[in-house]
C-alpha cells in the first residue's frame, strides 16, 4: 500500500515537471514571436517613411518645378533677396495636394524665430503625407553659405548645362540645401502639441527633438544647385 502512494507521488512531480517544462517553453516562444514581431514593424514603418521622404525630394526635382520655383514667391527664388539668405523655408508635404505656395510655407531665422513670414507651412498632427493618414513629412530648405576658395568645388555654383563663354546672357545659381523629415506619430503617446513644436524646430535640431518624444522618424539630407538666366543690358 505504501509502495503504491510512493509511486502516484512520482507519477505526480513527473507531470508537474513535465508541465513547468512545457510553461518555459511556450513562455520563450511567446516572448521570441513578440520580438520578431516587434522587429518586423519597425522595419516596416522606416520603409514607410524612407518612402514618404523619397517622395518629397522627387516632387521637389520634378523639371516641371523647379522653373517655377525659381520666381520671386517660389521655394528656390525666396533665397534670392538678401532679407532670407541666413532663413530656413519650411513646409509641410501632402502628398498629392500642392507641393508649394509661399502662403503655406513658413521660415525659420537664423536667431530661431518661427514667424518671419508665418506658421501655416509647419506640419500638424492631421497634415498627413499620403491617403493613409500615417506620415507626416516636413521638407527644409536652406541656402549654403558660400565656401572658401581653398575648398570650394570648381563650378559648383553653376547648374548643369550652363555655358559661361561667349554669351549675351548672364547666369544667377543658387546651391540650396534641402532636408526632409517623416515621422510616424500615431504608434507613440506623444501630444499634438509636442509634435508640432518639434516641427518649429531647426533641420539640425528637429531629429533630435523627435527622438526625445520617441517618435519614429527617417530624415534625408541633399545639396542642389539651382539657377536661371538673366539677359544682359548693353
């Protein structure tokens, strides 16, 4: 009788092992499918907004822009006056809607005040990108200070397919510098209010000030040179 318990009493720890033993393993395997699973949306979302920021720097080379973009009120043309050479131009890109009105855009100056010419070109939390309503994508342009003769790039000022001999024309170039920032704000807790204030930043500053958030965010950097030709007087 007492072999008999003995042995149910084995039989018992066996299965409770087998069990502890089953609970670890399903735990880890658990835990293994989150991290991938956490993994896989990551890199999901910075495909998403290499995309979104892809897409800016396209509209903004698009031949058709570019010469109108050039005039006075345009993007390239508002470095032009000597009142906006040390301003950041900044606005928001949506996607299929207009790609730019001096009306919507706003500067940054170089003391870091935001209302030069106004707010409406900084993004907010409903400014989406794309029909998706997940990005948000705000495109900085600059004019870059011009360089030294020791390390500035021979004809670097001039646009491409310019020819500086023998005519009667002369040519203005500008070499502009130009970022983009995409966020995806909808899978943090972030305010609506701290979003936008990061959008009142700097390009040097605003990546930072979306790390501090937490806000997932892809930011792309690229240099131009721009120009038209102005006919000579005699």
């Amino acid at each position: 009788m007492i072999k008999q318990h003995a042995q149910k009493g084995a039989t018992l720890i066996i299965i409770l092992m087998i069990l502890l033993m089953i609970t670890v393993v399903g735990t880890y395997a658990v835990k293994q499918g989150l991290i991938s699973l956490n993994i896989s949306t990551n890199s999901q979302a910075q495909q998403l907004l290499i995309q979104n920021s892809d897409a800016a720097l396209f509209a903004l080379e698009d031949p058709n822009q570019i010469k109108r973009q050039l005039y006075t009120d345009g993007m390239f043309g508002y470095f032009y006056s000597a009142d906006h050479a040390s301003d950041e131009l900044a606005f928001c890109y949506k996607g299929s809607a207009s790609f730019y009105s001096l009306a919507n855009a706003s500067a940054i100056g170089a003391d870091g005040s935001t209302g030069k010419i106004g707010t409406a070109g900084y993004c907010t939390t409903t400014a989406f990108s794309t029909a998706r309503s997940a990005v948000l994508s705000q495109v900085y342009i600059r004019k870059n200070q011009t360089t030294t003769s020791a390390t500035a790039v021979p004809f670097a000022s001039v646009s491409q397919g310019t020819s500086l001999g023998g005519g009667s024309d002369q040519f203005s170039s500008l070499n502009i510098s130009v970022t983009v920032i995409s966020v995806l704000p909808s899978i943090v807790n972030a305010s609506s209010t701290d979003i936008q204030n990061c959008f009142k930043q700097s390009s040097s500053n605003v990546a930072s000030c979306f790390k501090g958030l937490g806000v997932p965010y892809n930011i792309q950097r690229a240099d131009y040179t721009v120009g038209t030709s102005i006919t000579s007087v005699a």
